[in-house]
C-alpha cells in the first residue's frame, strides 16, 4: 500500500504526466488525421473542442462525488477510462468515431484533474504546498513533450494509429497502482454543501471568481497553442512533422519546468511572511504572481508568431511558455485557498467547468476555422492576445474580498 505523502505525490504526478502525453498525442499527428480522414482545419480543432465536451461536462459530478466519497476508486476509473478511449482512437475510421473515442477521453481525465490536487491539498506540508503543486503541475508541460515525442516519432515509423496505441497502454497499468494509495486524511469538516448551493457559495469568493475569470483566458490561449503548434509549423515553415514535434516537445519540457518550478518557489517566497490562516493575503500573493508572469508572456507569444522563420520562433516561443506555465501552481493554490475544506473538489471541479466552457473549448476549433480564411499567423495572434487578458483579469484588486474560513462551508 501506497501510504507516505511522498510518495502519493510521485504517484500522481507520474498519472498527471501520462494524462497529458494522451492529451497531446493528438496534437502530434493531427496533420496526418487532416489528410487521411479529409477535413478541414475548423473540423480538426473541432476535434479538441469534443474532448473538452466530454472533459468540463463531467468534471462537477467527479467533485460532488469525490467531496463526499473515497477519491482514489474515481481516479482508477478514471485513468483505466481514458487510457481505453486513447488506444481507440488508433483505431476510428470515420471522423465520428475519432470524435466519439476523444469524447470519452475527456470524461476519463475529469475524475483525474478534479480529485489529484484536492489529495495533494491534504498531504502537502503547508509551507511547502507551492512546491509540491508545482512537481505535480510540472508533469503537464513534461507529458505534453511526450506526447509531441512519441506521436511524431511513432507517426514517423508505424503511422498515425500506432501513436495512440503506445500512448494509451500504460494508463491501465498505473490505473492499478492508483487503487494502492490510502486515502488521505481529510480535515474534519462538519458537514458537506449540496451541489444545488455550491455554485452560490464559490461565486460569493471574489477572489476565487477572478481566478478562475484569468483562468479561462489563460486557458484559452494555452489550449490553442498546444493543439495547433505542431501543425502551425509543419504548414508555416515547412519543416518535417517529426522535426516540428521533437522541437515543439524540447521546448515544452523544457519551458514548462523552468516556469513551473519558478512559479512553486516564488508563491512560497511570496507567501512565506503570511500567516497560514490569511487564506485571502496569501490568494492575492498569488494573483498577483499569476498576473506578472502571463503580462509578460503576452508580448513574447506575439512576437513568436510573427517570426519569419524557426529560427526566430522557438527562442520567442521558448520564453512565453516560459513565463506562461509560472501561473501553473499559483493559481491552483488560489482555487485551494479561497474556499472551505468541504468544498475542494467542488471548486476544482467548477473552475475546470469554467476554464474550458469559456476557454480552450473555442480556441482549437477558433483558430482552425480562422485559417481556413486568413494566413495562419494572423489567425494565431488570437491566443497572446488571450495571455494578455488574463494578466489584467488576474491583477488583484485593491479592496479586500472576503474570503470563506477554510475549515467550514
């Protein structure tokens, strides 16, 4: 049995990695899904869209469950779930059955994104939750580069299908070593919030509804970048699709490790002279990080996309996603510490609702029906243009809002 909290986070985290390489392995081949399955751009980014359908839809119902029950059952299922519907993927001959398949992908991963930090909340030594969150969301841009990786290397030698084939295998494994973590020690909370009130509860932190408000505009633009960036290059500068996925996985890996591992050490600088009970001191702490960094992403992300050649893009590029995933553990501690124990999952569940309801479920879908119409860098200075709303939504306000007391609903 899996009982140290350390080594419940290395579970997770290794489950967060495998949850984005599935995710991005699409990304990898899309070209590839483009040309054998005859569709357009607006039906390829369509295809993200579908995910997210499958993925925001279910998420509250994973909170509600998880407020209420044994967590790491729902992240078995889960993970057993997404990893099926990846392997299916290989084997879609229509654009409806690929559709169907990323469809249950998404539903798969929502128990998985909903439950894991609420667990991570439990176990992290307070002072040091930035970190931890920070090794945990460091397993996004470190699985999305393998997703990039594989897709373009396994694309390259046994086609397309075969990369959903590798990608999915695994995740049946781990969904097995999941049902081996005890579960957590929740804090004593007297009694739970009925879903019907909830959403009432969360929308009165102010400071919660301005993160989530910055998330979704975050969200937005990383969601575009990271469906559309390998094929952006394939089709901008030519370059050859594993090249463009082995770039593109080199800078991820390495932009989303240094930007998130800055963003852990900051929050908990930022938050070391804090009392642990100023729940609302410390979420605007981390707003405020969340806001710098995305306002300097922004120009970066900009310039990246106007490059004339590769050259140029993926020094640009490297420096926006840089500065783009330092939000990653702050604004998941803001969602944490701005409302009650009772109402964790809950939250998580509702600003993963929110974040792909108002973001990424528009930008895969927006930005390849733009580059039907017009070049495809115009169409992409949607998504810095995305960045830089977010640092103004994430900038925090000078009046204090009250935030919820921790251990009640």
């Amino acid at each position: 049995m899996i009982r140290r909290p350390r080594n419940i986070l290395a579970v997770l985290t290794a489950l967060n990695l495998l949850n984005y390489l599935d995710r991005l392995v699409l990304s990898a081949v899309l070209p590839r899904i483009e040309d054998e399955l005859r569709i357009t751009h607006f039906l390829a980014g369509l295809l993200g869209t579908i995910f997210l359908v499958g993925y925001f839809l279910t998420s509250p119902a994973f909170g509600a469950l998880a407020d209420r029950g044994k967590r790491t059952g729902l992240l078995a299922i889960g993970i057993g779930l997404w990893s099926l519907a990846t392997a299916a993927s290989g084997l879609a001959r229509t654009f409806g059955e690929l559709a169907a398949a990323r469809a249950l992908v998404g539903v798969g991963e929502a128990s998985y994104a909903t439950i894991a930090p609420t667990l991570i909340d439990d176990i992290a030594p307070p002072e040091k939750k930035g970190r931890w969150l920070a090794i945990f969301y460091a397993a996004m841009p470190i699985g999305g580069a393998l997703g990039y990786v594989t897709g373009g290397t396994v694309d390259k030698l046994h086609g397309w299908r075969a990369a959903f084939f590798v990608a999915g295998g695994p995740g049946l494994l781990l969904a097995f070593v999941c049902l081996l973590i005890v579960e957590p020690q929740r804090v004593h909370v007297e009694h739970h919030v009925p879903w019907s009130q909830a959403w009432q509860r969360l929308v009165a932190s102010a400071l919660y509804v301005r993160g989530v408000l910055g998330y979704c505009a975050s969200t937005f633009a990383v969601g575009g970048f990271a469906y559309w960036a390998p094929a952006y290059l394939f089709r901008r500068y030519a370059l050859d699709l594993a090249t463009a996925n082995k770039g593109m996985g080199a800078v991820t890996v390495l932009a989303g490790a240094i930007g998130t591992a800055v963003g852990g050490v900051w929050s908990d600088r930022a938050t070391a002279g804090l009392p642990k009970g100023d729940h609302e001191a410390r979420a605007r702490a981390f707003l405020r990080i969340c806001a710098v960094s995305s306002g300097v992403a922004a120009p970066l992300g900009a310039l990246a996309m106007l490059s004339p050649t590769p050259g140029l893009f993926f020094p640009l590029f490297f420096a926006c996603e840089t500065a783009i995933f330092v939000s990653t553990s702050p604004i998941n501690a803001v969602i944490l510490e701005t409302v009650p124990v009772a109402m964790r999952a809950t939250a998580m569940a509702m600003s993963i609702f929110a974040i792909h309801a108002l973001g990424d479920l528009w930008s895969p879908p927006g930005v390849g029906v733009l580059a039907d119409l017009v070049p495809m860098p115009i169409a992409m200075l949607t998504l810095p243009a995305a960045v830089a709303l977010s640092a103004a939504g994430w900038w925090p306000p000078r009046r204090p809002n009250a935030v919820p007391e921790r251990g009640r609903p």
